[in-house]
C-alpha cells in the first residue's frame, strides 16, 4: 500500500509505532521497522543524550530500514537538553522525528537542518494547523480514545479526522483506537494516509515490557480506562487499577483544589514499576480504549501482516461489494490465538 506517509518515511505499510515511556527501546522499534511500519525509539526514555545515543546504535544492529525517535516536551521547570538529544538523533542518522507535548517550534530550525522529517502529535484541528504552519512535515491526529494524553477537547476520531481532513494540507495519520484492518481502513477513509498505533503495540512479543503488562492488556476491556488529571488540564487516560482508584478518590475530595503535589505518588516514576518490574497496582500508566481490540499477543510482523491482508480483504472485496452488489452481511472474522 502506498500513501504520502510511506512515501515520506520511506516504507511499506502506512503504519507508525507511536513513542512509549518504558516500551519504545530498540527492540520494538527494530522489529515495527523490519515489519515494514516506522518504529520509534522514545528518546527520553534514555535519561542522557549519550544513552540515547547508544540506543540508536543498538536499533541499527537490528534493522537497516527506517525508524524514529520521539521527543516530548515537557512543561517543566528543568527542562530535559533537548540541543543535545537532537544532536544524538542527528549524529546517529536518524531522519524521522515524532515530537509531542508542547509544540516543537523552537526546536524545527535544527531539526530541519538535519534532514529530518516531522510528525508532531496533536490532540486538535487547531493544534494540527499550528504545527503545519512551523513546517512538520505531517501530524498524528489524536482522537479522545487514545492511551496517554487526550487533550481537553473530548473529540473522537470519527469527527476529529474528518476535521482535520478539510483543514490540513500537510499528510496525518490517525492515532487513539487503532488496532487492526478495520481501523486502518476507517482511518484512510477519513482523509488520514495511515495509523499510529500505540497500545497495540505493547501486546506484541518483541515489546520490552513485563508479561504482566500484556497480560492486562488481553483481559482489559474497552471500559477499563480511566481519565485523570482533568483538574489539572493535563488529562491522561490510563489503565484502571488499585493506585488509579485511589488516585481519583483524591480528586473528588479535592475537586478543583486539586495540585500535582496531591497525586505525586500515584502518577511519578511509575513507568520503570509497571512496565520492568510488572507491578499492575503501582499507579497510572497510559493505555488506550483500543485495549478492548487486544486479544491476542503475536510478533509485530504478524501484527502487521494481518492488518494489511485484513485491510486489502475489506477494501477489495467487502466495500467494493456494496458498489457491485455482492457484499456479505458481515466482515471477514479472523481467528486470534
């Protein structure tokens, strides 16, 4: 299948492993890559430039296709030496970018002067011309169902795509909810030239994380997200558990009292607890409504082979069957494991 996003990031299927705390190492990355989708490295994940640096390498002795790495900026006070993690990003050949967070303007002038291709993730039609406007070369358009951070807007992709399809002129891909053939077809058929897939991509066997944490995935439902930190207009949905229910306790008793400081021990340093140690009550971690879809634990190429053979079956045979007259009342069901 080719789209403005493989033709872009030089690669097969239109499918990108979005930036993970704790998940995006190499091997994930590698494998998404050899798949034929983008696989990303989430840069600060590696806690200097220098590790960063040698994570890239550890990722280029997997795959010689392309890959990325992610960048959020963070609105923090001692800010993470975003010069220096670009430079390893540079140094280490790097020519894909996926940034999030606050927008990347300041960083752009370096950025492109390397080479490197841009899609800033945003949770917005707004958000999504702004970064058109800084020069990104495409946007991850980030609809209410994501894991992770939603944006205060509360709008999902079936209006949100569409939206961002009569507005941008640079490509995007479409983010939150993303799983499979079905979503991938949906997302092209509402002006996105591809997906990103965050979540999925953790219940797959190459991904760095505990056997716990795909476990919880496989017996997760779509109703077993929470919302949080809406108080704070930093709203995250993560995956329910003990410490997330307590954590909302606190909010209702603080309501719009509510400081980060109420809820540090709930949401700081829990990435290493949850996703090395397998620790599902240590507090929140970003998981998408997609967990509902998740059913089976198969290799990224596996993964991605079935959504693109599901998504050919669906385009070729199911939709272009409505047109001819032979469609079947129901899609093609695909055994899982």
């Amino acid at each position: 299948m080719k789209t403005a996003i493989t033709d872009l990031f030089g690669i097969q299927h239109p499918i990108i492993q979005g930036g993970m705390h704790f998940v995006g190492f190499a091997e994930l990355a590698a494998a998404v890559s050899n798949a034929g989708g983008l696989g990303i490295i989430t840069g600060l994940t590696q806690k200097t430039p220098e590790l960063l640096a040698k994570e890239i390498a550890r990722c280029k002795d997997m795959t010689d296709k392309p890959f990325g790495v992610n960048l959020t900026f963070l609105p923090t006070f001692a800010a993470p030496p975003y010069p220096e993690y670009i430079a390893a990003i540079r140094e280490g050949g790097v020519k894909a970018v996926e940034t999030a967070g606050r927008s990347p303007e300041q960083y752009m002038p370096a950025l492109k002067a390397a080479g490197i291709k841009v899609i800033h993730k945003c949770t917005s039609v707004r958000h999504s011309l702004k970064a058109e406007s800084i020069g990104c070369d495409a946007v991850s358009v980030d609809g209410f169902e994501c894991g992770g951070h939603p944006g205060e807007d509360d709008v999902p992709n079936m209006i949100l795509l569409p939206r961002a399809e009569e507005e941008l002129r640079i490509p995007f891909v479409a983010s939150g909810g993303m799983a499979d053939g079905r979503s991938l077809v949906a997302a092209l058929a509402m002006g996105a030239q591809g997906m990103n897939m965050g979540t999925r991509f953790i219940a797959t066997r190459e991904a760095p994380v505990h056997d716990n944490v795909k476990q919880a995935l496989l017996k997760a439902t779509e109703l077993d997200t929470r919302l949080i930190m809406r108080a704070l207009r930093n709203t995250e949905r993560v995956l329910n558990n003990r410490n997330v229910e307590k954590l909302i306790a606190i909010e209702q008793e603080k309501g719009k009292s509510l400081k980060i400081d109420d809820i540090i021990e709930e949401v700081a340093g829990i990435y290493p607890k949850v996703m090395i140690d397998g620790d599902m009550d240590a507090g929140a971690w970003s998981c998408g409504m997609v967990a509902g879809l998740i059913h089976d634990i198969p290799t990224c190429k596996e993964l991605i082979d079935r959504i693109m053979a599901d998504a050919e079956v669906i385009i070729r045979k199911r939709l272009v069957g409505f047109l001819d007259g032979t469609f079947t009342a129901t899609a093609p069901r695909r055994k899982v494991a």
